[in-house]
C-alpha cells in the first residue's frame, strides 16, 4: 500500500480540483470529518469538500491510486456505525453539491446530492403543489435515504422514494461519470433503488413527483406535525398549543380500544 501524505495528496488534487481539501489541523477538518455519532472518532489523511462530479472523480482516482478507502458524506451522517468516515483514507465531502430543479409541470426534480434534505426541498418547492416521498426524519439527506429505499409518511400512497427514482448521476470507482436509469445501465440503477449505494458515488437524483401536499395528515403523523408547529420543537408552549392534547388523547384512546378488541379476539 503506497502511503498517502499530506504534500503527494496536495499535489495530485491541485490540477482542476475546485473544492477544498482539509488535513488534519487544519481550519475546519475536526468539524468535517464530525458525524451524528459522537462516539465515531476517525481522522482521514484528506476531507476532499467536492463541488462537482469532476471534483468527486479526482478524490476517487487518489484513493484508488493509493489503495485507500473514500467513504462520503452525507453518506451515513445518520447511521450509527459511522461509515461517512475512515481512518487514514481520503473522505468526500458532498455537502457543497446542493440544489434542487422542480418541473412542476412535469412532475420531476432533479436534487443534487449534497446537504439537501427532502423536509427542506418541501419547503422550498411548497408553491408548487407536488410532492414525493421523504424520510420520517425531516433532516435525513437525500442521498442516504435514497439508496437505502426510502421509507416515509407518504409510502403507501407513493411507494419508497426509490420507487419514484428516475435516474442517478454516479461517478464510478474508475472515475468515469455515467447516468443510470431504466434506459441506461439497467443493471447499476436496479442495484442503486434501495442497495445502498456502495457501486460508486452518487452525485443527483431525479424523481418522478406526484400531485398535491407533502404536509403530514390525520393520526398521530399529524399530531407530530401539530405539536412542532403549534408547541415548538423541545416542547415549549405556543399560542396554539392547547389544541393538541385533545387530540392526541383522542389518538391514545382509540389505541387502547384497538389493543382491547385484539386480546380479546386472541384470548383463549
């Protein structure tokens, strides 16, 4: 294994790399390679923050090049075994390729990988009237929910998010930028709805939409919704707040009465 210092790799990524490249003590590098696990405590040779998929195939060529891991973020942000980061490797930095196209007329959105979320590609798009699957977790990355099928509150209506997949943008581990979709590459887009993602480094997705509102409904989704909205998000009082126990205590009550009827009908 050819070792992977701090000047080769400054070097090797200078030629029409336009991100920034963090080392460890650097400005910036503790915060960039920090997941949502606080127990994951890794450090990378380089954090390589991609701007474009040229960027992302110059980072993958100087890892392979040195037979070195090159995990990526927001890859795995949520998970807890911390893959987003290694030890010694080279670490993508997806969070600058952000941005989302919707074609409300359409139905499609083209969302770049990035820091982007669904929960805030619904705010940003709420004029539009369209909508598609996101995490239950409103600040899931679209990349990570994705990959991983996509389960969320408007699944039974809409399927996972990767069933409303389109195509994925993805630079392969030999650098080569392709776009996978039923028409191209069948076989790479099967195993990207729902594989995980590890058959390159996804760079955009594009979804098919559907018509009407992405907001919560009935139920105890809606209470959840309600009680952020109404309560705030740590639970302090908010002017509407008063409405939300009634509900919710309706919702606790019908629970009660279902699990009742289900042990009866199972007593023997």
């Amino acid at each position: 294994m050819k070792p992977l210092d701090s000047a080769h790799a400054t070097l090797a990524l200078d030629r029409g790399f336009r991100g920034v490249q963090l080392r460890p003590g650097d400005p910036g590098y503790d915060d960039a390679r920090r997941v949502f696990n606080g127990a994951i405590d890794r450090r990378p040779a380089l954090i390589a923050r991609c701007t474009n998929a040229a960027d992302v195939a110059a980072a993958i060529g100087l890892a392979g090049a040195h037979d070195r891991r090159s995990p990526r973020r927001p890859r795995g942000w949520h998970g807890v075994a911390g893959h987003a980061v290694c030890v010694g490797g080279v670490m993508l930095d997806l969070r600058p390729m952000d941005g989302i196209q919707v074609d409300p007329l359409a139905r499609t959105a083209r969302a770049r990988r990035g820091r982007l979320h669904l929960g805030r590609a619904r705010r940003r798009h709420a004029g539009a009237r369209v909508a598609v699957t996101g995490g239950r977790v409103s600040s899931t990355g679209v990349a990570g929910l994705t990959l991983g099928s996509g389960s969320g509150w408007l699944e039974r209506k809409l399927g996972y998010a990767c069933d409303n997949l389109l195509a994925v943008e993805l630079v392969t581990a030999g650098g080569e930028t392709v776009i996978a979709s039923e028409s191209s590459h069948p076989e790479l887009f099967w195993g990207l709805r729902g594989g995980g993602g590890d058959f390159g480094v996804a760079t955009a997705f594009h979804f098919r939409l559907h018509p009407g509102n992405a907001r919560p409904g009935t139920g105890a989704r809606g209470v959840r919704h309600g009680y952020r909205g109404r309560g705030g998000r740590h639970g302090s009082p908010g002017r509407r707040g008063g409405g939300v126990q009634p509900e919710w205590s309706a919702v606790m009550r019908s629970v009660r009465i279902a699990r009742s009827l289900t042990s009866h009908g199972t007593r023997r």
